[in-house]
C-alpha cells in the first residue's frame, strides 16, 4: 500500500481543498459578532464536522489505495452529505442570517459547495487509475501458438 499523490483525480482534490478552507473558516474565521463558525453554528457544527472528515478520509484513501472501492463507497457518502451541510449552510447564512455577519461565513459556504461538489466528481470518475491496473493478461485462441492444439501434440 504505497501513498501516491498522482492517484488524485480533480474530484478528490476539490474535495480536500474545501474541505481544508471550511476547516480553516470554521475554526479561525469570525463569522457572527466576532466568533468563529464553530461557536456560531451550534445545530450544524457536528454535521459540518462529519462532512470535513469524510472529506479527508477520502483524499487519504485516494491516495493510498489502488482498488477504488473504498474511495468509492466515501465519495458516495460525501455526495449525499456534503449538499445537505450546504443546504444547511444556505438557510443558516442567506435566509436566516444572525446579525452582523461576516465575510467568513460566506467563504465558508463557498468552501461547502467546493467540498459537495469535489465528492460529486469523485463519484463520477470512479475507477482504477491506468498504472493502477492489472497488466495485459495475454489470450490465446484454440489454434493459436501455445494453445490447445499445439498442447495435444506435445502429448
């Protein structure tokens, strides 16, 4: 199991990079009358927190695994949570904002949509990566040079 970073398709990468940005905004940017996301958003925060993991969780097993079949079931995952966090994000920030909101949280609504929308593409290229493939298993016909036939006249 050897960590490769070129195993990382463009879904993946714009998963991580919003992932690390809604991280970021969460944490250290202020979002309502000078605290951070993560005090603001008290109903949602845990969600947000689930989503950043799966987010994570799916770059490191990209990046780490050659058969897609782990990254594929987190891609999954991530594309069924990641819009209901921006859904909850959307109602949080546009149509029930708190007062003297900041620019953060609108960053970290971007960086929401980001994330959903890296684990949608992730979804959509599954698969394994050509280097990660299995080599050419050569096949030989009834007739050909080492098959049956030749086979029955050695014998």
């Amino acid at each position: 199991m050897g960590i490769d970073a070129a195993r990382l398709r463009r879904g993946e990468l714009l998963a991580g990079v919003g992932a690390v940005l809604l991280t970021v905004f969460m944490v250290a940017g202020k979002w309502a009358g000078g605290r951070s996301g993560w005090q603001t958003l008290v109903s949602v925060r845990w969600l947000l927190a689930v989503t950043i993991v799966l987010a994570f969780a799916l770059v490191i097993t990209q990046v780490s695994r050659r058969s897609p079949a782990v990254p594929v079931s987190l891609s999954l995952a991530l594309t069924v949570i990641g819009p209901i966090s921006v859904l909850a994000l959307i109602y949080r920030i546009l149509i029930s904002p708190p007062a003297h909101q900041h620019a953060a949280a609108y960053l970290g609504l971007l960086s929401a949509l980001a994330l959903a929308y890296g684990g949608y593409l992730s979804l959509r290229e599954e698969g394994v990566a050509r280097r990660d493939a299995p080599s050419e298993i050569p096949v030989v016909g009834p007739g050909g040079e080492g098959g049956w036939a030749e086979a029955e006249k050695r014998s």
